[in-house]
C-alpha cells in the first residue's frame, strides 16, 4: 500500500465526520489541514496551490459521478436577484465544491481499493470485511443474502425439508432487508430460488436427514 506524505498537524477528528465536503476531502488526502485554507483554496492561482490538490479533487468529483464513492456535486446557485435577467435564468455557474459532499466510509474504502492510505482517511483494523460494509462501493444485498443465510443455517435443528428449501424459507423471512419483495409485497421467489441455489451446498439431492451435511 502506498504510503502518501501527510501532514502532521492534520486533526484526527476528521475519522470522526460521516461526511465532508469535497476541498475538505482533497486536501485530507493530499495531507493538508483544511481548516487553513479550505476557504480560499478555490480561487487561489495554480502555482499557490498545494501540491496534488486539484488532482486529488478532480478523482474524487469522477468518482462520485460514476457512482463509485457515495456522494452528490452540487452546483453554484445564481443569486435571487440576478435571476429576474433573461440571460442568466439558464447559466450554469459551475460546480460548488465546498457544498459539495462524500461519505467518509466510501472514501475510505475506495482508498483503500486503490492501494493508497492517508493520515486522515485509514482503514480502521477492525473494519468488517468490504462486502459486508453497507456504505461500500460495491455493497450488493443479495450477495450479503446468500452469505447470511448460509451462515444462519442450523445443522442441529431438526427441522424438515432440504437445505435448499430452508435456505429459500430464511430468505423469505427475512426478504425485505435484501430487497426480494417486489412493488406489489411480493416475495421474488424467482431471485429467491437462485440464490438459494448459490448458498446451497448440498446438490445431489436425496432425502433429507436429521442432521444436514
């Protein structure tokens, strides 16, 4: 993992936020306290710059736009009083990085990915596995269905039918965590069944025992 210079006056607090906005962001990443320059950083020249800064922001401002890192670019909003002149109803005054904002989890994780760790932004040691993660970039529910159900399943409870058929009946008990229930409340018994088939490891068939294999 690639190991980016930071700066050691950067508060630890920052692990803390749910969110921050996207200068606040980059300049983490690149090591930068924010609270120093966040507010003029925008408009300073190229060469007045942190290094990295506007590299670190434009990854970021793609990624949330691809739906890579859980976020939203909000843009910059003419004033009320401007608005009454025809041409400018329809400007666009560009993207507003300071309201613009990203989960701190998603960018922990999409750092993470790409092998990069910062001061502000580690993985904590005892973060759960990626794919278990909600806020995860690439979190699927109905992968996290087929692990938990095969997780959940009781090889010393008697109860009857195949593995097969008491996976697929946990799955409809528990369907509206994973989104398996249509508009209507219906159980997708389509989807149900085919990750039923994922989770289960006993294929051959036959009768069904006491004690599951």
């Amino acid at each position: 993992m690639k190991q980016m210079e930071h700066n050691s006056d950067v508060s630890k607090f920052w692990r803390l936020a749910e969110t921050v906005n996207v200068i606040q962001a980059a300049l983490l990443i690149i090591g930068v306290e924010p609270q120093s320059i966040e507010h003029n950083v925008e408009i300073l020249r190229p060469e007045q710059r942190p290094q990295d800064y506007i590299a670190a922001r434009n990854a970021i401002v793609s990624a949330i736009e691809n739906g890579v890192l859980q976020g939203s670019i909000k843009r910059r909003e003419i004033p009320s009083d401007l608005r009454v002149v025809p041409s400018n109803r329809d400007r666009d005054l560009g993207p507003d990085y300071s309201i613009s904002s990203v989960s701190v989890l998603s960018l922990i994780h999409w750092l993470d990915e790409r092998g990069f760790e910062t001061e502000a932004f580690k993985l904590p040691a005892n973060a759960p596995l990626g794919f278990r993660d909600p806020s995860h970039s690439r979190y699927s529910p109905k992968l996290m269905a087929v692990v938990d159900a095969w997780e959940s399943f009781d090889s010393e409870l008697h109860e009857p039918g195949t593995p097969k058929q008491r996976i697929m009946k946990w799955l409809r008990a528990h369907a509206d965590k994973y989104g398996l229930i249509d508009d209507r409340g219906n159980f997708l018994e389509n989807v149900i069944e085919e990750l039923a088939k994922v989770a289960n490891w006993k294929t051959k068939g036959g009768a069904s025992r006491s004690k599951q294999d």
